[in-house]
C-alpha cells in the first residue's frame, strides 16, 4: 500500500475512533471570530484539495493525468485565504490548492473541481492555462499562475506590492488592484534559500526601510525538507525574525484555528502599516515530494510515520467535533461525499482532448491584443517647456544617446503610465546619459532609482505592469541580464502562454550592450550573448544602429506593449551612443535629426528590416554594430573593388522577418 492510500485509511479509522493528534493551540471558533459555518467551509477546502491529490496520483497511474506534486500536509493554507480578501493578489506556492479552493468558495460561480482536474490532465478544456501545464490561477480571483522556477514568483510579488503605493501617488487610470489592497507571496522553506527569494525579501526591506510602501505578506510554509535536503531546525526563524524592516509572524499549519488567528494579525498589519510581514507556517509534507518520490530512500520509516501521525485534516476534524460544529460521522460524510465528486467529475474530465498540435500549444505565447483609448495629445505648450533648455540642439543633428533621452521625454509626457527603473538611472542619468534629467521633469516617482539587483529590477517591472502601469525597466549591460534572465524566460515572456492569454505583463526592458570599447574585454562590458534572450518564445527583441532608428523604434517598442501587451527587449549598442561620424572624423554621417512625434514620422516605418544600397554583386547581413561597420566596408568595396552592394539593418532580431530578408537577397543570389 503506497503512502497516499495509508493516510487515507488513517483518516477514516483514527476519526471513527476519536484518536486524534494532541491539540496544538487550545484555541475555539468563537476566540478566532469564525462562525461554524466559517469553520466547516475551510474543513471542506482541506478535504477538496486532500481529495485533489489523491485523484491525481490515481490518474497518473491511469495514464490520464500527467501532475502529482500535491498540497496535502499543507492544507492550513485554506486559513489564509480566508484572513485575505479575494482581491488580494497572490502569487501561491505550488502546494497551495487548498488555498485557491478557499478563495473559490467564497466567491459565487466557481468549478475548482473541474479546473484542477483538467489541469492535472493537460486538458484543452483547462480554464486557467488552456491544457499547457498544471498551475494554480485564476484571473477572476487575482492569482496570477506560477511556474515552477524555484521562488521566481518572488521578486514580481515584491513589484506588485510596490506597485499598489506608487498607484496612490500616481493615480494610472489603468490601475488593477484596490490602493488598500495587499499582495500574498507563499513559498516553501527551501525556496527561501535560494538567491532569487533572498533578493526579493531584501528589496522588501530595503524599500520598507526607506519609508516606501511595501504591502507584502510573505508566507514561508515550512515543512521541513526540499525534496530529500532538511531544512536546518530553527533556520527560518534564525534568519528572517529580526531583519529590519520586516516583521515577523508564526503559527502552526496544522491548526486552522491558530493559522486563521495569526494569518488574520500578519494581514492587518500589512493593511495598515503598508509594510511586510514575514508568516512562517510550520507544515508537515505527506506523500513526498511528488509521484515518483520515495520517501523512505532518504526518511526513516519512524519520521514518515510521525508526520502523518500529525495529518492537518486529523487536527481539523478534532476542532470540528471537539467544538461541537460537527460529529465524527458528519465529518466522516463530508470526507467521502468530496471523494466521489472528484471521482466522478475525473472520470469525465479523463474524456476531454488535450490541445493538439504545436501550433495550438504555442497560440498563447503572444498575448491578445488589448483594448486601449488612443492617447491624449500633450498640449504644446507643456511640450515647449519640458524642452525649452534644449531647444537650440534639437534644430541639429545629434547621436543616439541624445535622441533616445528626447524619445523617453515625449513617451513619458504622453504615457502618464511609463515608469522607468534601473540602477542609477536617476539624478546620474545613467552610465551614459541616456536619462539624463528625466528624474527632474518627471520626479522620482516615475524614475526609480533601484538598489543593484537585476532580479529585483525586472521584478518591480513584472509587478508594476501587473498593476497597469507600462514599465521601461533598464539593465545597466547586457551581461547583467544573465543574473536575472528567468525573471524574463520563466516569468514575464511565459505569463501569458500559462494563463492562456488571461494575464499579461507588457513592457520594454532597456538593456546596454555588445562590443564598445577597446582594450578592456571580459564578458561584462563587451558583450554580444543575445543567445538567451533569442531562445525565449514570445519575447521581442529591437536593436537598433542608428538615432533616427532607434527613436522610432523605441515608439513601436511602446505601441507593442502598450496595444499589445508584449515584452519587448530594446537592445542598445553602446558603441553608437555617442558616434556621430562614420566614414571619416567630422563627416556628421551618424548624427540625425529627431522624429518629432508626429504624423509624419509614423513609427510604423521602423518595422521590419532597412536595406541600404541597391547593388546586387553582394548582400551583408548585420544589426547595430555589425550594421555600422557593414557600411564603411560597403564604401572600400565599392570604391577600390568596383563592387555594388546592399547593406541589410535586421533592427529586429526576434521574430526575424525571414521572408523581407529572402527577398533582399534575392537579386544577389545569381
């Protein structure tokens, strides 16, 4: 008999016979401010999510569901979504089903039974990710779906619970969630060693510090082992109880009663004080960590027993018939009434289709296009101001720094929206210059300053765009991205793809990079790894070579996020920011005018590739950099070797417009 099944017989006999666990707190319904009726509908999300588990490993063993990293042990999270408010956004852990269940009963219309099912089946009839992978969401109900990159979900929660500050003081129309709201973050105690979960909890802090809103209730549910690796005893509240900034809670998973107490003072405080609170839940993990898992190779048969000797469901029945709410026999009836309609219900859902073929499986990788109002003129006359100190420059030629730090002022003016973040990119301008003076016209509240983090970086982007804002977060150099390139991989690029088009998080990630100086090399300041950010599906990727170019570029890289909600990479090349010649010192030939924004220079004209030069001896295929030095080959060839050339600016490197670049090389191919 396999575990699952030894903890279910467990339940039944040991109700039945009134051998329950030693109770943890002593507290009663009545002390917490549940109602009966309160009680047993956190009993009934337990059980449901309990009864979740089972059926799917059952359904594995049928070759009809594909999913068994279960919640059970863990299932005192139903307490907590009870302590919240269902718009409360929350970025769940994945053993939190019982958590989801809750929330989906206490608002009308919802089917959890049918929706996990499917999702353990991969069914195309799945209504959060469409039959893509088994994730916990709901847009409905504020929980954006997780994947299961360890604690990745982390630094956007972080972003969102900034995110609902920054909205009072900005006031974006497109807001989503309610200014007194807070955000939920549950992860396990192993995830909280990992670096991502370190940063995101120490961005918190820094910024609660600092007197910023920051209404994050992080909950670590501590089981006591990451798959077969302890937790040191005492090493979550060794480490989190007294950082600065965030205050500690904790309670016993097993009672809901002490879950539900605790949970209720770790929300209000968050509430009302705007800072985080830090909720350690201790847990038992039954089963293991999922299917396959055999938890004796690596657990005493004594400490397997001993944790389900402690199942929460056992706690939870002796409350229920201690209390008075319920007998063991309607408890009992309760348990087994949940088990045949999950029974029934799979054995339906086993007949559903799962999605078929690539082409479906991918149709959610782009998000849908977005409903939004044309923007509303900006007034001349704030324009002329905002620009009157540099009016004797924009009536020349200027390279591409200059020309990108007028594009972001005109986004910016007309996108109350836009919120830049990065390091140093406030009072400094950045490295180079590239938002010089943006903080002062538009104040610190829509130019971020961050602390050195990439994680963090593009996690305040994730959240920011989870609450309507249309984030330009900026990694200082491209090599900086690969200490955070999941937080676009595993995150911002795949939301939509696992929400099945339900949730987006467009933006534009400003990122520094490729070869520029000479004499210093190293991976961090002459970079050209673009083979990472080319591998993630759905993301775009801009790089532009010249000013003119890279302004309307920049447009079209907003109008993709803004209408339809992408994430789009704009690779800068550092190399061009300030070159103003090309052929020879002084010739001006890679200065240019700026666009104004206008209909004349419709940023339509900078999709897809330029092709340079009619010639057709030879074709030179490049971007950026590549594309600058393309040219001045050009001109040798042509001039010392009689040859006539085309010169091809890819500007966007993903997708490829791989038909536009046959056709500008086919009059080369004879």
């Amino acid at each position: 008999m396999d575990r699952a099944a030894i903890v279910h017989e467990n339940f039944l006999r040991r109700v039945a016979a009134g051998e329950f666990p030693a109770p943890v707190s002593g507290l009663s319904p009545a002390q917490v401010g549940l109602s009966p009726a309160e009680l047993v509908r956190l009993f009934r999300s337990q059980v449901l999510s309990r009864q979740l588990d089972r059926r799917s490993r059952q359904m594995q063993k049928e070759k009809t569901g594909f999913y068994t990293i279960g919640s059970s042990g863990h299932e005192g999270n139903a307490a907590i979504a009870a302590a919240l408010r269902a718009n409360d956004m929350a970025f769940l852990h994945y053993r939190d089903a019982a958590f989801l269940i809750q929330r989906m009963a206490e608002v009308p219309g919802q089917t959890p039974v049918f929706d996990l099912l499917t999702s353990f089946a991969a069914a195309a009839a799945d209504p959060v990710s469409g039959g893509r992978h088994k994730v916990l969401g709901s847009h409905d109900l504020f929980v954006p779906p997780q994947t299961s990159t360890i604690a990745s979900h982390l630094p956007k929660a972080m972003g969102t619970a900034y995110s609902i500050g920054l909205s009072r003081r900005l006031e974006v129309p497109g807001r989503v969630l309610a200014t007194d709201s807070i955000v939920l973050c549950s992860f396990g105690d192993a995830s909280l060693n990992h670096s991502t979960a370190q940063g995101a909890i120490n961005t918190a802090c820094w910024s609660a510090f600092q007197g910023a809103p920051m209404p994050l209730l992080l909950v670590c549910e501590d089981n006591g082992i990451g798959i077969s690796t302890r937790s040191p005893e005492g090493w979550v509240r060794a480490s989190m109880a007294e950082r600065p900034g965030l205050t500690y809670f904790s309670a016993s998973g097993l009672d809901l009663l002490e879950t539900f107490a605790v949970a209720c003072e770790a929300a209000r405080h968050v509430r009302d004080r705007r800072k985080p609170a830090f909720l350690h839940l201790q847990c038992v993990r039954l089963y293991g960590h999922a299917g396959a898992d055999v938890q004796t190779a690596y657990l005493d048969r004594a400490e397997v027993e001993a944790a389900e000797a402690d199942d929460p469901l056992l706690h939870s029945a002796r409350i229920l018939i201690v209390s008075g709410v319920l007998s063991a026999e309607q408890v009992l009836a309760i348990y087994r009434d949940i088990e045949q309609q999950v029974e029934h219900v799979a054995r339906h859902v086993a007949s559903l289709p799962p999605l078929k073929g690539a082409a479906q499986v991918a149709r959610s990788l782009v998000p849908p296009r977005k409903a939004v109002a044309p923007l509303p003129p900006v007034a001349r006359a704030e324009r002329a101001d905002m620009f009157a100190a540099e009016q004797a420059r924009m009536d020349k030629p200027q390279h591409m720094a200059r020309l990108l730090n007028w594009a972001l002022s005109d986004l910016m003016l007309a996108d109350r929206s836009i919120v830049l973040a990065g390091e140093d990119i406030g009072p400094k301008g950045g490295v180079y210059h590239v938002t010089a003076r943006l903080h002062a016209r538009f104040g610190a509240n829509r130019v971020i300053n961050t602390l050195l983090d990439e994680q963090s970086i593009l996690g305040l982007a994730i959240g920011l765009a989870h609450n309507g804002f249309l984030p330009i977060p900026e990694i200082q150099f491209l090599a900086y991205l690969h200490n955070a390139e999941d937080q676009l991989r595993g995150e911002a690029a795949t939301l939509s793809f696992f929400s099945n088009g339900r949730f987006a998080n467009p933006m534009v990630v400003r990122i520094a990079g490729l070869g520029y100086q000479k004499g210093f090399g190293g991976h961090f300041h002459n970079d050209n790894s673009l083979a990472v950010l080319r591998d993630i599906p759905g993301l775009v990727i801009a790089c532009p070579s010249n000013g003119r170019d890279a302004v309307l570029m920049l447009r079209e890289a907003h109008r993709l996020a803004r209408e339809e909600q992408r994430v789009v990479v704009f690779l800068e090349p550092i190399a061009l920011y300030m070159t103003r010649d090309l052929h020879e010192e002084g010739d001006g030939r890679w200065t240019f005018d700026y666009p104004l924004p206008d209909a004349e220079n419709d940023p339509a004209a900078a999709r897809g590739i330029a092709v340079y030069g009619k010639g057709t001896d030879l074709a030179i295929i490049s971007y950026a950099n590549g594309f600058y030095l393309s040219l001045e080959a050009e001109k040798i060839l042509r001039e010392q070797h009689g040859l006539k050339l085309r010169v091809i600016d890819l500007r966007w490197l993903a997708p490829l417009d791989e038909k536009a670049i046959a056709r500008a090389v086919a009059p080369c191919s004879g």
